[in-house]
C-alpha cells in the first residue's frame, strides 16, 4: 500500500468525501485512512467461503461469488487486523506466504512481517509466526521469494504514517520516539533465510518499494522495480537519503540479496505525475524482457507497462496496455501465458480480478476474470502462483464479512 505521505491533509478532508468517492482520495492523496473497520473474531483454520459478498450498506450485491473460484481464509486471527500478502511456491512444494500482521488497524504503530505455510497445496495453514518486528516503525507490504540455491529472500517496507494518522494516542506515541531509531528503522528491506525461514538474516536497505516480491533473472541477479516516493516521512530517513527525488527504479543484487544497486531511474513522460506511481512488480519474460506494471494513482486509476529489453539499463516510458486495477502482480503460468492479478476498488465492479497476456508485451492484458467480488475500499493486494496440478492459487486481503476486520484469504480457480 502506498506510504500515506499526505496523510494529514486527507484527515482534514475525510469528513467531506462521499464514500463513493473515498477510495479515489485516498489514492490521489497519497494516504491511507486512519480507522480501520470493527474487529471480528476469526481463526487460522482454513474455512470455504459459500456467501457472495454484499453490499456495505444493504442492498443487493453487484455481482456473486463465481461458482468455479474457491475462497477460503488464510490466516485470521482473533481482533487483529491482518493485510498485504505474497505467496511463494517452494521447490518443494510447500506454500509460503507473507503480509503485515497482528496489526490494529490499516494504519497503526504494530504491524509485524508474518509468515504461514501450507504442506498441502493451500488446504490448510499453519499459525503466522513473525519474521520481524519494531518498537518503532510500522512493518507493511511483505514479499518473499525462493532462489534456485533454495534461499528465501523477504522485502517489506517500514512507515511512520501512524504519526499523523489524526489518532490521539498513537500521534503521542509517535512524538515520543527516538528520532535516531526512526532514522535507523525507516525504509525499504530485504531480509535473507538460508534454512526454509526458521532463522532470518539482518535487514538490508533498498532504494525503493514494491508491495510484493523481488525476482530471480536467469542470469542469477535479483531484480526489483520500486518506487521511491518522497514526503513528510522522508525528513526522518537518514542524511544521505533525504535529497533524493521521487522516481520508479529498477535496482539488483548480485549476492543474493545481501546488497543492492540502482540500475536505473524509469522515465515518465511531462504531464505524467511520477509521485502517483507506486507499488510496481516485474517478470522476466523468456527472451529476457523484463515487464513492469505500477499503479497509476490518476483517475481512472489504474496500472501502467513498462518494459526494458537490455537486462533492466533502460526502460519505456509507463504506458497503457490494458491493465485496469492496481496494484499489479505478475506470475508465469505452464501453458506460456503471462497472468496479472489486481484489484478494483469501487462498489459497481470491486473485487479481485486476474487478466492474462500471450506474451506480456506486444499483446495486451484481456480475458478479465472475476476471483473474489467485494466494495469496501480496504481489501486487495492480490498475488498468485500457479499449483502442481494446474490450479491458481491467489492471496489477497479481505474482511470475511461486511464491516468485519480484514484478514488473509485465498481463491482457488484454474486459468
């Protein structure tokens, strides 16, 4: 999710915005919203979904559950807010999947980096253990991906948007913390596991953020497109990283993950706002084209493609190319296709969606399938992987019931 940089302005406007209208402020604003909905009881059991999603409010539902998609719940713990998942298939087989956890709500001081994993193909899940944790800064947006030498590499990003979140107490807590450690904690991270995720490395700075994540490219270097996104935030990171300027990056590791460097700056064209761009992801494509997708905060909101065909040293300006939601998610499937997954959020055709591409460059994003109908504005983030037997298996976040909290649940279809 975006870093609510503008967070204090939006609290000033929340009262005046239609709900209709509030899910498109919050993205033009740059914030999140600092209430989350009522907290509800839940378990990390794995139970089926059988009732179509309704309207907040009353009234009858725009569309039903698709009678071929499977949902289920992931992870849902008792009174906490749980959102922002990755899954990960292993070599193994096993399921990982990782999201901010034990939260309070969308915007809160607790969030923590969790992760649950499933031996059967995502017919149940174990309890969330936490990666990591801080007594100061929010953990949010989680990513986790297997290298061929069986490592795992998690990212996440880390935030003080709680400071102006228009909440008494946490704005207290928030005067109360030690700058230096804020300066030390705030950022962007990668985290390393050379032992199936019992034991995790220190974190290490990136430059940029993406909401799921980093990829393994055939010549053995991670890659990440994230967007660096300046704010109040920005003035509590350290020194050297205060004057830098908003931008779309696309950054590497050649270790493993154990250190990164920016291999280039993604550049807009004049009369596009690159501080509406947040939350990429990129696949390398078979010839080697590496293919970006990041959300567009303009109305209508929506994701823009970019593509660079020399390992990542320059890329296209952002354009369209049919995406519709946001954010963007892409995942390779058996038959050659490429599959995105992402969200709408507004209350005529909300929910998760998925839209496919013959080759994720020269043919658009088309055969737009609904996975999980919904119209409350905080739901989403969906990411997928494709099963041993053919099915799709996407996470996202959602509450199980209108005006419940949200927690980590799942559709199962096949492509």
């Amino acid at each position: 999710m975006n870093s609510g940089e503008q967070f204090g302005k939006l609290n000033q406007t929340m009262k005046s915005v239609t709900a209709g209208a509030l899910a498109f402020a919050l993205c033009v604003t740059n914030a999140t919203a600092d209430e989350s909905p009522a907290l509800a009881s839940g378990s990390t059991t794995n139970t089926t979904a059988k009732a179509a999603a309704s309207v907040p409010g009353g009234g009858k539902p725009r569309a039903t559950q698709p009678e071929d998609v499977e949902i289920a719940t992931v992870c849902a713990v008792k009174k906490r807010y749980c959102g922002w998942p990755t899954i990960a298939r292993r070599a193994s087989g096993e399921l990982l999947v990782v999201f901010s956890g034990d939260r309070h709500a969308h915007v809160c001081p607790y969030g923590k980096v969790q992760i649950v994993r499933s031996g059967d193909d995502g017919k149940t899940w174990s309890a969330p253990e936490t990666i990591y944790s801080s007594d100061t800064v929010d953990c949010r947006d989680a990513g986790v991906v297997e290298l061929a030498d069986g490592t795992l590499v998690l990212n996440f990003f880390t935030s003080i948007a709680y400071g102006r979140s228009g909440r008494k107490g946490y704005e207290s807590m928030f005067k109360e913390k030690d700058k230096a450690k804020i300066a030390e904690e705030l950022g962007f991270w990668t985290m390393r596991s050379t032992d199936g995720g019992k034991t995790w490395t220190d974190k290490t700075r990136m430059a940029a953020s993406s909401p799921h994540n980093v990829i393994q490219l055939r010549d053995g270097r991670l890659a990440a497109l994230g967007t660096r996104n300046t704010g109040w935030q920005w003035a509590y990171m350290p020194p050297e990283f205060t004057s830098l300027r908003k931008e779309l990056l696309f950054e590497t590791s050649s270790d493993g993950g154990k250190s990164w460097t920016v291999e280039a700056s993604v550049p807009v064209p004049s009369g596009m706002n690159v501080g509406l761009l947040f939350e990429p992801h990129v696949i390398e494509l078979a010839d080697g084209t590496l293919v970006g997708l990041a959300r567009y905060c303009a109305k209508p909101e929506r994701s823009l493609q970019t593509e660079s065909r020399d390992g990542g040293k320059t890329w296209t300006p952002p354009h369209e190319n049919g995406a519709k939601g946001f954010p963007p998610h892409l995942a390779h499937l058996t038959d050659g296709r490429v599959l995105l997954t992402y969200a709408k959020r507004n209350g005529t055709t909300g929910g998760v969606y998925a839209a496919f591409s013959a080759d994720g460059v020269k043919t658009p994003w088309t055969g737009e399938r609904l996975l999980f109908p919904w119209y409350q504005w905080d739901f989403g983030y969906p990411a997928s992987v494709q099963l041993g037997d053919g099915s799709v298996l996407t996470v996202f976040y959602a509450p199980e019931k209108v005006g419940g909290t949200c927690v980590i649940r799942s559709a199962r279809w096949r492509p």
